[in-house]
C-alpha cells in the first residue's frame, strides 16, 4: 500500500499546468467525492470490525490510504483483486 501513496520523482518532475484543469476534474474531484462517500460508509458501519471493497483506478488510492490515514485507520492487510481487463 505505501509504495503507490506517494507521487514519483517522475510525476513530480513531469508536471505540465497545460492539463492542469483536467487533472483537477479527473483526479482531485474524484477524490474529493471517494471520500465524501467513504465517510458515509464508514458512519453507516459504525463502530467494529467491517469489510469495504472500493472499485476505483489505483491512482485513486493515494487519497484513500491518506484520507483513511487522517481519520485514524491503518492498514493491517490489504488485498488487491483485478475487476477487469481493458484488453
């Protein structure tokens, strides 16, 4: 899980502010709006132990693992499934 929360040194150096308002719609929007709904998930779980699947690309994951991380939880396992081939 760690290796994929951070940005590269190559996603750091490639930044161009051409495609800096799809980004914005793409990426952080959609983030924004991931962990609005995960925080509802988690309020309607309540307190113990529960299981969430989250069917989102995987650069998605970075704001999960930090907006998880702020509200407390860590990782004890986590398990990655393939949903579907794009080939």
């Amino acid at each position: 899980m760690t290796f994929d929360d951070l940005r590269s040194r190559a996603e750091h150096l490639d930044w161009d502010p051409t495609y800096q308002v799809f980004v914005q719609a793409i990426l952080h929007a959609r983030d924004a709006r991931l962990l609005q709904i995960l925080d509802g998930e988690l309020v309607a779980a309540g307190p113990g132990p529960s299981r969430l699947a989250i069917v989102y690309g995987a650069r998605h994951m970075r704001a999960v693992v930090s907006g998880l991380s702020k509200r407390g939880f860590h990782a004890r396992r986590t398990e990655w499934l393939k949903v579907f081939n794009l080939h």
